[in-house]
C-alpha cells in the first residue's frame, strides 16, 4: 500500500478534506411594525440592510393612517425610488436590492404601519471536515 505525498492510503486521516463547493441558503425575515412622526421629524428610517451589499428582496405594505399624506423613499443599490402615499391609503410594493426604506410627513403628524418581507441569499459556512 502506497502512503505519502500521492495519498493512495485507504486511511483517509492522510488525505486533505475535499473542497467543498459553494452553498447557498436563502433567508426571509417577516414583521409587521408600527411607525409614527411629527413636524420635527426628519426622516424616518423604517428598514435598514447592513451591510448595504447584501442584497435584499422586500415585498410589503406601507399603510398611512394619517389624515395627510407622506412619502415613502426606497434607497436601492440602483437608484432610488419615491412614493407618495395618500391620507388614509396604502402601498403594497415588491422591491429589490433594497437598502433602506424611509418615510417623510409634510410637516404634520403621522402614523402607519409597515408590514413586510425581505428575503436574502447568503453562502452558508462549510466546516471542511464534515
């Protein structure tokens, strides 16, 4: 039986692990969450990714329970995207690579809620040895 550098051993403790190739696990995360602003209010950063590379699919609804109307800006990695959002209305919306979401009164009070899901691809850790 030939041993060393050629690896032809039937003892496997002899041999490097096999490289593993690239798996991937695609993630998705889901909530619905309450927001609210004023007149001093800037701007209300409902989601946020970090890092900004990661890249997301977000599909939701952005309700407005407010008497006013509001905007809703979508910071993606391909430019952004502005919406206004009607007093007492709704945006449902599918989005991807997005970065941020966030809202903007016109310089009155506001309330809504942000119901959403973002799915994301990551590569999952490969222990060589298993």
């Amino acid at each position: 039986m030939l041993k060393g550098k050629h690896c032809f051993s039937h003892d496997s403790n002899q041999c490097p692990p096999r490289p593993v190739g690239n798996k991937f696990e695609t993630l998705t995360f889901t909530n619905c969450a309450p927001f609210a602003g004023g007149p001093d209010t800037g701007g209300n950063i409902i989601f946020d990714v970090e890092p900004n590379s990661l890249p997301v699919v977000l599909a939701g609804t952005i309700e407005n329970f407010s008497d006013d109307s509001i905007n809703v800006i979508f910071e993606r990695s391909s430019g952004n995207i502005t919406r206004t959002i009607f007093a007492n209305s709704s945006l449902s919306f599918i989005y991807d690579d997005v970065t941020r979401v966030t809202v903007f009164g016109f310089g009155q009070e506001y309330t809504g809620s942000f119901k959403f899901q973002a799915s994301y691809t990551i590569e999952e850790l490969q222990d060589l040895n298993d």
